[in-house]
C-alpha cells in the first residue's frame, strides 16, 4: 500500500493559497497547517475564512493530516497558563477544521522529571491539554527529538489520556543522537503522525539535509512503521536550504517509491 504523503504548508515558503497548489502539483495526498500564529491562528481565521480554506483544500484534492500548535512548550513556569489556554483554543480550530491531530512540543523531558517541582509542574500542564483534547475527540501530539523515546514514552505515560499522542520524527532524533528504529517500537502506542525529514549527525552536532541524503535509514524506518500498524500520514518537513520547492519535490519522489 502507497505511503500517504503530506507537506507541512509553511515549508514551501509560500502564500497559502500557493503552497497548497505546490503540495498538490508534487503529489502530496495532505497538508499539515501551521496554526499557532499567522492567518490560520484562531483570532485570525474566520468562519468564513474556515470555509474558504476548506473549500481551497477540496478543490485541490487534499486533506489536513495534522495541524501545528507549537507556542512553546509548557517547561518554562512564565506565561505557562496563558499557553495551556492558548493550546486549547488550538486543538479547538483543529477540531473545527475536522482535524483531529494537533502537534506541538511539549518542551524537553527532564531526566529526573519525577523528582523536580518544574517536572510536576510539566506533567499537570501536559495532563490538563491532554485530558482537553481527549475530551473533544483529539489528540496532542507531541514530537520527537529533545530526549530519547524512552523518556519521553516514560512521561508520557503518565500523563495518563488517550488525548496524547506522538508526532514521530525520525531526523529529529537521528541529529540528537538516538536510536529512531528502536524508538518506533518504545513509542509505537502513541505514534499518530510522522514527519518526513532527514538529518546528519557529525562530530556530536545535528544538521537537517534533503530527504534520502541523510542517516536515516528509510527502508528500515518505514517497514519499522508498517510493522507497529501505522497508516497515518509521512509529512515532508523542510527548514533549510535555498529552493524548498525543489527540495519537497524530490521528497515526494523519494516517498513514492514506497
């Protein structure tokens, strides 16, 4: 079975309406939808904008594989209630837009997250956004990278809702140094999306590079994914490099080979 392809809209560099005509032209079955600022944020989009936007994707044969709420995190203890309210107005656009993956980054695990008042005080936030979502038919989805999957799978846990999720990223934790094939399996229960990015790791630092010229091993990552039962969407990322639009295409050319 074909990999379904997305394309975070954003990494086109692009007006909207054109990075959705791009994401069609180079075969992407999706698009992820950047909605924590910008003209898709909740104050900015309106019913009718939401509407149009809707009736742009139809005509363009794609759906929303995920959103992106990322305003943060919810580590750092300044301004942390003002982003949990802010995170649940998000999943409610996402939710409004019949979008049910909404992914973000919860901020960096800390290794004794248990034993510190800032690990507790994490948890309560993530539990609060968690247990919102799960309430409203959706997940939070957090991505990969800042620790290992093992402990992030170890926090996770606790946060105890079928509202949290995993938006798995396989570059991000190729560039940290982790083992991202193993960490399919420690994650797999949590695993809703996943970004399509390559990375390099050279002399202890992490560089993102175009799809299929990095470390990670595609062939070995994707029947990873195809053997923990996953049918969700492979979501070209891009943050580098001088033409994205050339860039996503060969992603999209690469993935169709899956």
């Amino acid at each position: 079975m074909a990999l379904k392809i997305g394309v975070i809209h954003t990494s086109f560099r692009l007006p909207l309406k054109e990075s959705l005509e791009k994401a069609k032209e180079v075969g992407g079955h999706g698009v992820q939808l950047w909605i924590a600022t910008g003209e898709l944020a909740p104050e900015n989009l309106t019913e009718t904008g939401k509407k149009d936007l809707l009736h742009l994707l139809e005509s363009n044969n794609l759906e929303i594989s995920a959103t992106c709420g990322d305003i943060g995190g919810f580590a750092n203890p300044q301004g942390l209630e003002e982003r949990v309210e802010r995170t649940k107005r998000l999943i409610d656009l996402s939710v409004s837009l019949n979008a049910p993956i909404m992914t973000t980054h919860i901020g960096v695990v800390p290794e004794d997250w248990r034993e510190t008042e800032q690990g507790k005080m994490m948890l309560d936030a993530v539990k609060e956004v968690a247990k919102y979502a799960e309430n409203h038919g959706a997940f939070l989805a957090s991505e990969t990278g800042p620790e290992s999957p093992e402990l992030m799978k170890d926090f996770l846990d606790a946060v105890q809702s079928k509202g949290i999720a995993v938006n798995y990223d396989p570059a991000n934790l190729v560039m940290k140094g982790f083992d991202y094939l193993g960490g399919v399996k420690v994650l797999a229960p949590y695993i809703v999306h996943t970004h399509a990015k390559d990375g390099i790791r050279v002399d202890g630092k992490g560089q993102e590079v175009a799809l299929g010229e990095g470390h990670v091993d595609w062939d070995a990552y994707i029947a990873a994914m195809k053997e923990i039962g996953f049918n969700g969407y492979f979501t070209i990322e891009r943050e580098v490099g001088p033409d994205p639009v050339a860039d996503i295409k060969k992603a999209a050319d690469f993935l169709k080979k899956y």
